[in-house]
C-alpha cells in the first residue's frame, strides 16, 4: 500500500486567530472524495528519485500548481506528523494564493477556513468526534451545488485524510 501524502496550508501554524486560516480544496467529482479535503500528491518520474533532497516539495509543488489550475503556488513544505494508516501530513505557510476560487477542472473550489473559527468550535465541544467536526467542518464552507448523498457522506467520515485534518486542527486550533 503506497502512503499516502497530504499537505496543509496553513498561513501561520503556530497561529489560531480569525486571521490565520487553513486552505482547503474542494474535490469537483464526488462528496466523498475532496469536501473539505488536503491537497494530495502522487509522485511522477518528473519529481525526481524518491530518496531526492527535495522530491516531497516536488510532488506537493506541482500537484497543487496542477490541482488548483495554477491558482495555489506551494513554495516550501516541512513533514508535520504521521499519521495511522501510513498517512504523511506536511504543512507550508510559504505558498502564494491567487485568490481564485471558482477552479473548475479537478478542484470546485479553494476554501480559506478560519483557525479562529476552528478554535472557537474545539473550545466549545472539547469531546467532539471526528464525525462532528467533519460536519462543522462542511457547514464552515458550504456549497449548495454539492449535495452528498448518505453513501458518499458516510464514505468521506471514513476517508484517512479528514482522519489526518481532524488530529491536525484538533492539535494545532487550541
């Protein structure tokens, strides 16, 4: 099973002010698959050999150029923690965001979401599961176009990266 890699723009992550936020991408096909989700890499030749000084910035740097439609420029990435089921999560504050959001192709949209807002949601509901956070999670970017069916909802609930998102956020929005 390959392992699978996430990064996490995150303007500051040290930060958790209203101000400081998280930059999500949103999947175009399928609920299940990208709402809310981490950017992910698959390595290609072109990234360079695996054992390479910068081969997780190559795949992270042109899969988000690619994803995002050359709206999201990731300049810098720093292994964060690894997650259960063989999941690398990496962050970068050192990335250039055009501010467009309306993408088409792969990606519906690029959402910012407020550290604050997510720190607010942890100190009010310190138990809340993965499940809950995810609909909070969902309800922070709503779109009306996308519509999950239970199927798909229950599907991304057990996705490995909002397992990753939600240990990140819960650990990092205190």
């Amino acid at each position: 099973m390959p392992i699978k890699k996430y990064v996490i723009l995150d303007s500051n992550p040290k930060a958790v002010g209203n101000n400081d936020f998280i930059l999500l991408g949103l999947k175009a096909i399928g609920f299940a698959r990208g709402c809310p989700m981490l950017f992910g890499g698959t390595a290609d030749a072109k990234d360079g050999p695996v054992d390479g000084k910068n081969f997780a910035l190559n795949v992270i740097k042109r899969e988000t150029w690619e994803e995002t439609l050359e709206n999201i420029e990731v300049n810098q990435v720093v292994r964060y923690q690894t997650y259960p089921d063989e999941i690398s999560v990496y962050t970068s504050n050192d990335f250039i965001f055009t501010g467009q959001v309306t993408l088409g192709g792969e990606f519906a949209w690029i959402r910012k979401v407020s550290k604050g807002k997510l720190k607010a949601y942890f100190k009010n509901k310190p138990s809340a599961t993965k499940d809950m956070f995810a609909q909070e999670l969902f309800s922070m970017t709503a779109d009306p176009n996308i519509d999950p069916t239970e199927g798909e909802f229950e599907a991304y609930l057990g996705s490995s990266s909002l397992s990753a998102l939600y240990s990140y956020c819960k650990e990092t929005c205190k």
